[in-house]
C-alpha cells in the first residue's frame, strides 16, 4: 500500500511581482517607470516586460529614434544617507518617515506626502553612474520637473572638443598644436593630462606608467548601480496624410515584448529600477565641415611610431589646436575661443555630414530638419553640447508647449527566488469566517 507523504519545504520559494506603467516622458530625459525592492539572499530569475509607445505629433516625416529601456540594481547602501542603511540594525525600529520623509508629494518620480524619496535617489545614483561624466551630478542637467536629462549620445569628434582655457595652457599661450621644443611638448602633455582627470581622454595616469613596461596594481573600481538589462528599438516615423488637405502627420510607434533568463543574486536589500529612455537621431549645427579636412600634419594621421605600444608613445600629439573661428567651427558668426580636439576620435567614432546648405551660426532653419540639427552653444561655451536644453528636447513636436511628449502604457513582471512567501503573513495564518457563520 503506498502512503502518501508531504515533500519538506523548501528553503526557497518563488514570488512573481507585477509592476503596471503608464508615462509620458520628454526625449533624451531618463524617465523612471517602477521600482521592485529585493532582499539579501534572493535571486532575479526571469525579468519579461511588455509596452505600447506611441508619440505625440512630430514635425519630421524622414528621421527615425531609438527608444530604450534599462534595468538597474541599486544596492541600498549606494543612497548615501547612513540612517537609511543603519535602519536595518535598529532596535527600536524607528519610522525614518519623519526625518527623511517628503514635506510635499513628487509626482514626477510619483512618491507621495510622507514618503522616502527612493525613487528618485536611484535615479540619481544610476544618471550619476551611468549617464555622466566626472565631476558632473544628475541635478546639473535636467527638466524643470526634476528628471535628469541624458546625453545625446551620437558620438563624433566632439567627444574630445575642450575650450582653449579649460586645457588651461597659460605656460605657454602661443603653442598652436605643433610644437617646437621640448618645453612646448611638455606643456602639450600637462593639456593631455588635464583632460584626463575630467574624463574626456581614457587613458590614465597608471596606463601611461604600464606603457614602459612598469607594474602598477589595479585601482579597485568604485562600486557602481548594476545594469541588469537593456532593451533598445530603433523606428522611423509613421506617416499619414489628411485627405482634406494633403497635410503629412508624423509620430513614432514601438512594441516590445521582451525577456531576460540571466540569473542575479542579491547580496544586500536595494531596489530594481526601470529607466525609460528616448532618443531622436540629432545633427549638430555651427561645424563648417568635416574633421578629415582638416588632416594636415603627420601626427593628425596617428603614425604608429608615436601610438601606445611604441618604444616611446606620446598619445598627447594626436590633440590639436584650432584658433578662434578656425577649424571645424570656423565661419560662425559668433566669435568663438580657441579649442581643442583630439583627432583620434574622427577615427573612432566618425563624423556627420549634411548638404541642406551652409548654416549660419546658430540660424535655425525653416524646414523640418530644424528640430534636429541642435546649435551649438555659442562663444566660449562651444564645447558644451552634450545636453540638449528642455525647449530643445520638445521642440521635435510639432505643438511643444503642450503635447512635446513619448508615451508609454506596459507592465514589467519580475521572477524572484528568495525566502518571502504568502504562508509568511498574518493573513495566511488565519480562515476568514464565511457570512451567516
């Protein structure tokens, strides 16, 4: 006779969150649509989110965006306020609501009266980790409401452009990019060294000292919020004419429907956040013309002899500098500084190249292209134009006062493996009496 016994229970069990969205968010902003707190010792098993995006109306029929959605881990211990990570060890399981509470609700990262602003804190870390160079915060470029906003992203040769009196070279203001001496080669190296301690050259201090065969330990990287998935589309627009007068209408319409097995597990409580992100393809007004124009002297070209692996490299000679009004951004009406790129990047990550006609400084034209082709920022601020402004991120709408937006409806559903279970709460521990008992 077989007798059937209960299988002993497990020490883990499954839970299956389910987060709804629905947003609006303005381009190149990073848009927060849920946040999933986890637990030390549980497991992310499966992630599958489905979303419906549509548009507002644009104004250009021909230039396609991408849209892109990331997930992100933020350990708890990265949201810089120790009572938030002591909490956890309290005795006396003290309410931090009223210390760090909101005074008034936010809607934009949709935390209420009362409530911590977790939300917004990982977004902060997760822009500040992610979507920033050294030195800049998440505050330092955002929308009105509070929502950072990111890169462009569309790299160039620009990724290297430094105004003349950021590379700091008082020592010796009249070097033009050739030098003549070892002195001026020195100063030309301080320039490199400067621009890499704000990021914008990659190679460190450490690399340099390697590259003569010397051993330096490797610095430990600083912790970071941890990208668990990413999932990006690239459309063109949807067009239709009105029949009464021939009118085209544009917008842009995606569907995702996707998944990821990879399994992560979570050493500390944190929380898993969705960022939103949509990006129209941009062209850059104020450049005269191509970078390549501009290859005028051996080190432009990168000879080997003087590249990393060589008995002596000097990756310093590849920066050159353009006097004012010069260069790349010559012929602009607006007087410029002087500047600095490294021609590397041309190689790299390539150039734009448009015939539509020649550009005044900053002019905005009159056709649909308008809207992307963003000016760069006149006079010494050439060089910062990796954000776009608010009016420029909705003025790819043809009614950017008001509906200047991407639009989004969908749901993520998270598969976790942990300890946490219904047979835990108050509630499965007791029957609900049925009416008339």
């Amino acid at each position: 006779m077989a007798i059937l016994q209960a299988a002993a229970p497990t020490s883990r069990v499954g839970r299956y969150p389910k987060h709804p969205f629905i947003t609006r968010e303005v381009p190149f902003s990073a848009q927060p649509f849920m946040i999933a707190p986890v637990l030390p010792g549980e497991t992310l098993q499966n992630l599958f989110f489905e979303s419906r995006v549509v548009s507002d109306p644009i104004l250009n029929p021909l230039i396609g965006w991408k849209k892109e959605y990331y997930f992100y881990f933020v350990p708890i211990t990265l949201l810089l306020v120790d009572e938030i990570r002591d909490m956890f060890i309290d005795p006396l399981n003290g309410d931090l609501s009223a210390t760090h509470g909101l005074a008034t609700s936010d809607p934009a990262f949709y935390t209420g009266k009362g409530g911590i602003d977790y939300l917004k804190r990982c977004v902060t870390r997760v822009v500040e980790d992610h979507y920033r160079d050294e030195g800049e915060t998440a505050a330092s470029k955002s929308l009105a409401s509070g929502i950072p906003l990111v890169q462009i992203r569309d790299r160039l040769w620009l990724d290297s452009l430094t105004d003349k009196d950021d590379a700091a070279l008082a020592a010796d203001p009249a070097l033009d990019g050739t030098p003549a001496n070892m002195e001026q080669l020195n100063t030309l190296w301080e320039m490199y060294d400067q621009l890499k301690a704000v990021g914008i050259a990659a190679m460190t201090f450490e690399d340099f000292i390697r590259s003569y065969g010397i051993s330096v330990p490797e610095v430990l990287e600083e912790r970071k919020s941890e990208l668990l998935a990413r999932f990006s589309d690239f459309q063109y627009p949807s067009n239709t004419i009105n029949p009464a007068d021939g009118a085209p209408a544009s917008a842009l319409s995606w569907v995702f429907k996707n998944g990821q097995r990879q399994p992560k597990f979570f050493k500390e409580p944190g929380f898993i956040v969705g960022i939103s992100i949509s990006r129209p393809k941009i062209y850059f007004n104020g450049l005269a013309g191509n970078l390549s124009g501009h290859l005028s002297r051996a080190w432009d070209w990168l000879p080997k002899y003087l590249n990393e692996g060589s008995p002596v490299p000097m990756p310093e000679t590849a920066m050159k500098k353009f006097a004012a009004d010069t260069g790349p951004l010559g012929d602009r009406l607006t007087a410029t500084d002087g500047y600095w790129v490294e021609m590397r990047d041309l190689f790299l990550y390539g150039d734009q190249f448009h015939n539509y006609r020649a550009w005044a400084d900053n002019a905005a034209p009159t056709d649909d292209f308008a809207n992307h082709l963003l000016a760069l920022p006149p006079g010494d601020d050439h060089h910062d134009y990796k954000y776009p402004t608010e009016a420029q991120a909705k003025g790819f709408f043809k009614t950017p006062a008001s509906a200047c937006y991407v639009r989004q409806d969908g749901y993520c559903s998270l598969q976790i493996k942990g300890a946490v279970s219904k047979a835990d709460s108050v509630q499965g521990q007791f029957v609900v009496p049925e009416v008339g008992s």
